[in-house]
C-alpha cells in the first residue's frame, strides 16, 4: 500500500504542472554530467597517449625517437598496435664492436652517426616549407656538365667557379708577382705552376662569365683629379711625362706618417684597385680599410721590398720589390683577399675569421716619401689583369732548356715510391699552363711570346720520366703524361686529362704549321686513355691513380671530390671525341655519386 502510494503520487506529481520545468532540469544536468565525465576520460586518454609516443619514438612532429612517418601507418594497416613501444638494443657490427640501436617490431634503426662514417654518406636536417627533413647524399661531389662543345678559346671546363686565391693552401697573391703563394707542401710559402695557371684560366673565364665591371677612376692626372689633403711642407703636382704619353700625379712627403699626402673616401663594393706607380726608396703606398659592422679600421700597406707578407697589428704589408724604384709598374690587387689573407688566422674558437666583401668599405688612401702614380682605379673586377699576371709569370719562370715549369720542393707520393726532388715537373702543371699560354696569345691577338712558351712546354711530354720529363709507358706499350713522375710510374688520372686538355687547347689554337705535334701528343694520349680508363673503374667509384697495379697494393680510391673532377672530365672529354667509351663511362661514374654500384654476379 505503501508502496503503491509512493508511486502514484510521484507518477502523479511528476506529470503535474508544478514539477514539470523541474524535472526536464534535472534530466539535462544528468546528460550534462556524462558528457563532462566522456571528455574527461578522453583527455585522459589522449594524455596517456602523449606521453607514450613523447617516450618512446612516434610520427608526432615533435615526439623523439627514430620512428619515420610511414611506421605508424604501415603498423595501423597490419593490425598491430601503433603504441607499442620502443626499445633500446644492441647492435653487433660484423662481430667486431657494438653500437646502440633502437627496435620497433621487427624494425631496426641504426644510428646515422655510425652509418655515415661506416658507408662514407652524407645527410643533415633541415626545414623546408616549414617541415623538418633529413637529406640523404651518397657524395659530396658536384658534376658540372658542359653547356656546349669545348672551346679552347672560351671557358676552361667550370674554373668560373673557382676562386684559388681564398683557398686556406694559397699563403697570399704576390705583390710582386701578382700571382697566388702556395702553401701546399711547404708552409713559408712557393710559386706553384699548377696553382698559378688554375689561377689566370679562372679569371680569364669569370670575364667570359661576369657582368662588365664596374669602375670608378679617382685619379687618372687629367680629367678625373681628386681633391687631395697635402699637409705643411709635402707637396703634389701633376704634369705630363712623355714616356708614359699621360698626365701624372708626382707626390713628395716627409718621413712621418703625418705627412702623407691622403684621400678620405666612403667607397663600398668596389674593392679592386689597380695604379701605375713608381715609388722611390722609402716610400708607401696604403689603402685603409674599414668594417662597416664593427668600425674597425685595417691599413694594407704596399712598400719597396722583396716581402711577401708581413703582418702587425692592423697592418698588413706587400711588398712591391726592391728593384720597382726606376720602372712604372701596374699594380692590380684585390683589397678583400688582401685583407683576407693577412687578418689573424684563428680568433678564439680556433675558427678561421671569414670577413664578407659586403662588410668593408674604402676610408683613405694615402702616399708617403717620393714617386708618382697615374690612373688609379677602384672596380668591382679586374679579371684580365689578374689573367695576364699569370700568364707573365709563365713566361718570365720558364726553363728554357726544358720548356718546364719546375717545382720547388719536395714531393713524396706515398709509400713505396720514390721521393721527387726540388725542380721536378708536372705534366698537369704543363697542361694548365699550355692552356693558359694558348688563351693569352688568342686574346692578346698573337702575341708570339705566349706561343713560343706554350709550344716550348711541349718538349717535357717526349722525355721519359725516369730522364726527368713526364712521360711513362703503361706494359711498355701505352704513353702516359705523369702529374707525379714517380718511380715506379703513378698514372694519376686526372693529372693526364689536364695534360690532354692543354695539348687539345694548343692544337685548336696555334697556327696549322705549328700544332703537329700537340696534336700527336693529344691523339697519343687519347688513345692510352681509352684502353687504361676501365682499370680505374672500381664498381663504386674510382682510383685516384693505379698503385694497386705498379706496387702491388690496395687501391688508392679517390675521394668524392676528386671522382667528380673524373666524371666532370670526362663529359667534357665527350664534347671533343665521339668514342662511346668516353660518354658511357662518365654515365656510369655519375651515377656512382648516387649510390648506384656494379651489379653482382
């Protein structure tokens, strides 16, 4: 009865007008609570989840470990669970040492640390449009294939792209010579032919390449005269000289730097100055350099001395000879690289100083003692002056007994052969300056000095390099034109493509009564490469010359850089013979670079 009451009246009372707006309330907070209580179990879900893939390695673009993209989804597709964690593991490498490792299933994943020195690979992280990735590279070599047919008179292969005077090995440019000091092999510093000749075909093809210079004359005597500050008691006057058929700057100061006769400039970008000068003994010529970042101020200074380089403080010292005090020379220097080359070598971090050309600017040029000068000159580039002061050099250092361009110091190859002695030669270095030569007398509209050297630098390549030429014999059969005339013979390949490149480049250049024999050198040459080129193949890669075959032992691979210079060669080699060998050689080789090997048996 009770019971029975209690039912009607709440039945009764619950549909009545008095708890209807009750009761609906009281249902929607019920629904309200479960639906709060469902969030906050999925919350709870999703930070479990969080701190499981944060842990333990997932796709999430920030969670650690070594999971790639594709795991999660490919472990989704086969129905195993994505939160299975990760473990840590040891790998045992050829049974020899072990290295941690990371399991996922039935995944392994070895740290790239270890498998970029184990398989000499490449690959670093990086953000593209916002995503991080990690770029693999089997090689850090660079092919540059050729635009066109080769000419002899134009581009020499890709130097445009080559600035040897800020190579670390390249001590300074002479200021002298005007041409790069080489530290190489020995750390004062020497005149490399090889370095020298790959220094002018440089700049000879960045003018085949550049935009025109731009250049500003500040002085030239006549019709551009700067306004000069001449202190109390030095003096500056212009007049004609009728050997220079021009109007001169004549400059005469005291001792102290006090006295010099200055220019205060703010000249930006165009840092490559070229004068007529003629000092007298005791007398300066400086540039004053300033650091737009950091306001810094560095005097390059030009003296009557026979000095490379020397280096106090802030100033850095050339010197222009002792004998340049009754001549007018040209002087032509590129003030950055003079900079460059005489700022500290290490600052703190041990780390060599690379100063930006856009960092610096012109404050103040000045002269001190006696002498003249005459069009002086700021531009952005002086490419065929710096190409003609190579090719000088060539001239004025050729043995003319040989024809050679020695080198002079000490050169040990490696075990097992011979050591060369001061003075030996180099058929790459006869090569590039052979093409250097060939350039400078097509430019110069035929200068016979250029061709004379050029043709005289033939004569190495018919003398046997045990007679101190550069010519080996591969089996007693095969002419090869030696980059290191060892004992035994070396047969370094890239050393011979050069040489072949300076006698095609003679050959295509020198009048027809006068390139017999560059072109029987060159077809020669070209025969030996087709029959040898395969033996420096190794599957991989290639040998950087064939000691494995003249002493019997491992080969010497050549590293990544030096392989592309052998497809790079090669490609160009292509474009001046049809042979197929050549071409599908250069394929095969390229595509070493990309991890791609001879098949197995």
């Amino acid at each position: 009865m009770t019971t029975h009451s209690t039912a009607s009246l709440l039945r009764n009372g619950l549909n009545g007008p008095a708890h209807h707006h009750k009761t609906r309330f009281f249902l929607v907070m019920m629904r309200l609570n479960l639906k709060f209580l469902l969030i906050c179990l999925c919350f709870a879900v999703f930070l479990i989840t969080f701190t499981l893939w944060t842990n333990c390695g997932g796709d999430l673009p920030f969670a650690r470990g070594l999971v790639p993209k594709w795991s999660s989804h490919a472990r989704y597709e086969s129905g195993e669970n994505p939160l299975e964690l990760t473990e840590e593991i040891d790998c045992v490498i050829n049974q020899e040492y072990t290295i941690g490792c990371r399991r996922e299933g039935d995944e392994v994943y070895l740290p790239f640390s270890f498998l970029s020195k184990y398989f000499e690979v490449y690959g670093s992280l990086n953000t593209v449009d916002g995503a991080k990735r990690f770029d693999w590279a089997h090689s850090y070599g660079k092919v540059n294939a050729p635009k066109g047919g080769y000419d002899p008179k134009g581009i020499f292969m890709y130097f445009e792209n080559y600035n040897v005077e800020m190579r670390d090995r390249v001590k300074c440019i002479s200021a002298i010579e005007g041409v790069p000091i080489s530290t190489q092999w020995e750390s004062q510093g020497y005149f490399y032919a090889t370095q020298i000749a790959q220094f002018g075909l440089s700049h000879y093809s960045k003018n085949l390449t550049e935009p025109e210079p731009r250049r500003k004359i500040v002085e030239d005597g006549d019709k551009e005269m700067a306004e000069w500050r001449v202190p109390k008691n030095s003096s500056l006057s212009r007049a004609f000289v009728r050997e220079k058929e021009s109007t001169v700057v004549h400059f005469s100061t005291g001792k102290q730097f006090d006295s010099a006769i200055t220019l205060p400039m703010d000249h930006v970008l165009d840092l490559v100055l070229s004068v007529n000068l003629l000092l007298r003994p005791n007398s300066s010529f400086t540039v004053t350099l300033q650091n737009r970042e950091t306001q810094k101020l560095y005097n390059v200074i030009y003296i009557l001395a026979d000095l490379m380089m020397s280096v106090q403080d802030d100033n850095i010292y050339y010197g222009i000879g002792q004998n340049s005090t009754s001549n007018w020379r040209r002087l032509t220097r590129d003030l950055f690289v003079d900079l460059q080359k005489g700022l500290p070598q290490y600052i703190n971090t041990e780390k060599r100083r690379k100063m930006r050309r856009t960092e610096l600017k012109v404050v103040e040029i000045s002269f001190l003692g006696n002498g003249s000068f005459d069009n002086l000159t700021l531009a952005t580039s002086e490419h065929i002056s710096h190409f003609y002061d190579a090719a000088e050099w060539m001239i004025r250092h050729q043995d003319q007994s040989t024809g050679g361009w020695p080198i002079p110091v000490r050169r040990k190859l490696g075990p097992g052969f011979g050591e060369l002695s001061r003075g030996w030669y180099s058929a790459m270095s006869q090569g590039h300056a052979i093409s250097l030569l060939a350039r400078a007398y097509f430019h110069s509209r035929g200068d016979k000095r250029y061709l004379k050297a050029a043709l005289d630098g033939l004569k190495l390549f018919r003398i046997p390099s045990y007679q101190g030429g550069v010519l080996a014999t591969f089996l007693g059969k095969y002419a090869w034109y030696e980059e290191y005339p060892t004992t035994p013979p070396s047969f370094v390949l890239n050393g011979f493509i050069y040489s072949l490149l300076g006698l095609y480049d003679l050959n295509s250049t020198a009048p027809a009564n006068h390139s017999n024999e560059a072109a029987a050198l060159f077809e020669q040459g070209m025969l030996s490469l087709k029959k040898m080129l395969l033996l420096f193949d190794t599957g991989s890669g290639t040998s950087y010359d064939l000691r494995h075959f003249t002493l019997g032992i491992a080969p010497n691979l050549a590293r990544w850089d030096y392989h592309a210079t052998h497809v790079n060669q090669l490609l160009l080699l292509a474009t001046i013979d049809p042979d197929p060998i050549i071409a599908q050689t250069a394929e095969r080789w390229k595509n070493y670079m990309l991890g791609k090997r001879a098949q197995h048996n």
